[in-house]
C-alpha cells in the first residue's frame, strides 16, 4: 500500500524520478495496479495535472494503462481531451487510437467533452485521427453539434461547421426533439442563430417534439434584447410560425371550384398570393409585443423606483415659516424637491405604463389582426407610448441634472422635441395621405360597382 501511495503521489506532482525508482524496485508494479485498481490509475491523475514526462514514461512502460476506465468510464485520454493538454492527447492516440471511441457513463466520448470545454486544437487532433467519432451521440441523442450550442462554444461551432456534413447529420434532433438552431434561439444565442441560418443548411421550420418551429421558440421563451434581431433573422430566411405552416398547406376548398389552390405561404416560399393590408401587423406582432413588454418594464421600474430615490427613513422638517413636513420613508424625494416636475412625470410615465400594456392586451385578445380600424388603433396606442416614454426620460434627466449643465442640457432637449415633433408630423402626414388615398380607392371601387350594376340592369332590359 506504500509503494503505491508514492506512486500516486508521485503521479499528482509528475515526480518521474520516483516512479522510475518504483519501477527499478518492482518491474511490475504497473501491471499489478492493472488489475487491481478500479478507480483513476496514476495515468489518469497525471493527464489530469498534464504531466507530459510521466505520462510519456507510463505509456513506455505499460502501453494498455490507455484503455483502462476509471469508475465513471473516463479513460485517460477523455481527462486530457477535457483539460485541453494536446501533447498528452497526441501520445495517448499514438499508443491506442480506438479509446477515441469509447464512452463514459453519459454517452460522451472525448471529442465531445472537448467540444463541452472548447478545446479547438484538441477537437481538429481528435477528428484527424478518428473521424468517426464525431458522429458518436450521448445517451440525449445529442450530437457535438448539439453540446457545442448547449454550452455556447461557438468558435468550436464554426470550426466543426467546415467539414462537409450531410444535411441529416446538421439537421439531427436531440431527445426532445430539437435541432441546433431551436437550442441556439432558445438561448437567445444571435451570432449562432446567424451563423447557422448563413449557411444556408439547417431547417429553419423544423419542429421539435412539441410542434414548434424556432419562430415558436423564440416567442415562448424568457424575454430578451436579442428578440427583435434573432426575429428578424428568422423571418429573413423564411422562418415561420407552426400555425402558418399548417395554413399555408391547407387546400383551398371552393365549394366547387377548379381553380388552383392559392398558397398563403410567403413570396420567399414560393407563394402567389399578394400580401393582404394587415399582413405587415401579423409579420410584426411578435415584435409589437416585445416592444411593449420592454416599454412596460422600463415605465414600472420608473414609477417604483423615481429619478432621486426614495426617503429612506422618517424625517421631519421644522421651518417656523411654514407648516413642518412629515418625510415617510418610501416616499419620492422627487415629490418634495420638484413637485411640480414630478406630477408631469408621474403623467406621462403612467400614460406609457398603460399604453404598453393595453398594447399587449389586445395583441393576446384574438382580435382580427387584418382589420384596418384596429391596426390603426394599435398605431396610434404604440405612438403615444413612444412619445410618453421619451417624455419619461427628459422629464428624469431635467430633474437629476446639476445646476451648471442646464444650459446645455435645455439647448439639446429643444433639438430633441424639435427633431420628434418633426419626426412625428411627418408620420402623421404619410398615413394621413395614405388613408386618403385608401379612401378615395374603396369611393371609386364602389362608384364602378354601381355604374357596372346599371349597366348590367340595361342589358338585362334590352
């Protein structure tokens, strides 16, 4: 038992000198820890510390240490791999290239602890060696492209996208169904979601197990900044919500009619039928929606939390020229340093806190998203919460803004107002126009429909 306590010992610290005296004492001493240790050999303690010296006299004196698995079924050559240390990796493939292969008790074989850790240099020795093991999968069905998502090794993620896969293998879903883009949008991951839609390879309304498509995903999952850009990428490459597949795929049932069915899917997928007046709201709503969400956290937060704080503690104030205040700690130091200011911001911050969320309520109400009257409402909500946040913020940094910088301060809020009323005005005169013009259309349709109607009447007459 003391010769091989030294020997680990000696294995912990590289200590070469002393396991070639253990070995000068007992040839043998290797063979026998063979085949009685079922936990780590002192080769898996020295690819575990990076021992290059020990590690290289072990594999000198007994080869077949590199296949021994330890009592979770990690061989030498998966610590090292998950460590990183190249020059072990390469002289364990050296002696046993097969253990590439073997896997632990999760299913996972070195590559793909390397591709958990990030282990570029590791990963492109391993494939090089045995490129069959990248097509090991762990016990989940996850493949490496899946761990590399899984733990956001994105570098590992571009370097494994270079080799020339089959598309099966890129598209592969793991146990619940989910291929590595539904992975990447759910974890809000946007250079991957990028990436992976560039290459133009991975299926973007795939689903997983539960009838989702990414587009689904994205809107399911926990809110986040990177929404609106992964959102937009999606839709770009053609991304679309499992609802809207299945209604793009329905027949068109005429009653009769011999017409060719007319695809509701989208130009980019190969429909013909032209965008309605309200598709740009059904496109956007989710979008609306995080908008909305965003706005209403941020008028929250600054009506519990008001620019200046809180009193954090009851003070009361004896001035014999007026009537002592009573400060309540909680209340806003706003309140009673700029009372005036504050109720304007308490206004408008409550306008936009109201608008976002009547926002949000009638994009969950189920109301025709295709209804000019109510995109126009929805317009106009989203306007004037705009504004009223903006409103919010100048109305904060007006208050907490030191006397010396006011001047300055005044001069670029003037430009501001300027610039949005400007900005606003415009807006105002383009729909204005366009409801016109909208307007004078549907008078003139229904002016032809009456005057083909007469016409029509005569013939019959005659």
């Amino acid at each position: 038992m003391d010769t091989e306590k030294r020997l680990y010992d000696a294995a912990a610290k590289g200590d070469v000198r002393v396991l070639q005296g253990l070995l000068e004492q007992d040839v043998l001493i290797l063979d026998r820890l063979a085949l009685t240790c079922f936990s780590e050999t002192p080769l898996h303690i020295a690819a575990l510390r990076g021992h290059i010296e020990f590690v290289r006299l072990i594999l000198a004196q007994n080869p077949q240490l590199a296949a021994d698995l330890d009592s979770r079924k990690l061989s030498a050559l998966h610590i090292a791999s998950a460590k990183g240390h190249l020059a072990i990796v390469k002289m364990l493939l050296l002696v046993n290239p097969e253990i590439c292969l073997a896997c632990d008790r999760d299913g996972a074989n070195p590559l793909h602890l390397a591709a958990i850790k990030g282990r570029v240099e590791v990963i492109k020795e391993l494939i090089h060696v045995r490129p069959r093991a990248a097509l090991g999968t762990m016990i989940n069905r996850e493949n490496i492209l899946h761990l590399c998502v899984k733990h956001n090794q994105f570098e590992v993620l571009k370097v494994l996208m270079e080799i020339e896969w089959d598309r099966e293998f890129l598209n592969a879903k793991d146990g619940n169904g989910h291929n590595i883009l539904h992975l990447a949008v759910a974890d809000k991951q946007i250079e991957t979601v990028k990436y992976l839609l560039k290459t133009h390879q991975i299926d973007v309304n795939a689903m997983d197990a539960n009838g989702n498509t990414s587009l689904d995903i994205l809107v399911q999952s926990r809110r986040d900044v990177n929404d609106l850009s992964i959102g937009e990428c999606l839709r770009e490459a053609g991304g679309l919500r499992a609802k809207d597949i299945s209604m793009s795929i329905i027949p068109n049932d005429s009653g009769g009619n011999n017409d060719p069915p007319v695809s509701s899917a989208p130009a980019y997928l190969g429909g013909n039928q032209a965008p309605s007046k309200g598709d740009w709201l059904s496109k956007k709503r989710e979008t609306v929606m995080v908008v909305a969400s965003l706005i209403a956290t941020m008028a929250f937060q600054a009506g519990v939390n008001p620019p200046g704080g809180v009193w954090q503690e009851n003070e009361k104030l004896d001035d014999p020229r007026t009537v002592p205040l009573l400060y309540k700690a909680g209340e806003s130091v706003m309140a009673y340093n700029h009372a005036r200011p504050y109720r304007y911001f308490l206004r408008v911050n409550t306008i936009a806190f109201v608008s976002s969320l009547s926002t949000i309520l009638l994009l969950i109400s189920g109301l025709p998203f295709r209804r000019r009257l109510f995109m126009w409402g929805l317009m106009v909500i989203m306007w004037s919460t705009v504004t009223t946040i903006a409103l919010t913020y100048g109305i904060a940094i007006y208050i907490i803004t030191p006397r010396k910088d006011s001047e300055p301060l005044g001069q670029i809020i003037d430009i501001g107002i300027t610039v949005w009323c400007g900005l606003m005005a415009l807006l105002l005169l383009g729909n204005t126009i366009r409801l016109l013009r909208a307007w004078q259309k549907k008078k003139h349709e229904i002016r032809r429909a009456a005057v083909q109607k007469f016409v029509n009447s005569i013939t019959v007459d005659v």
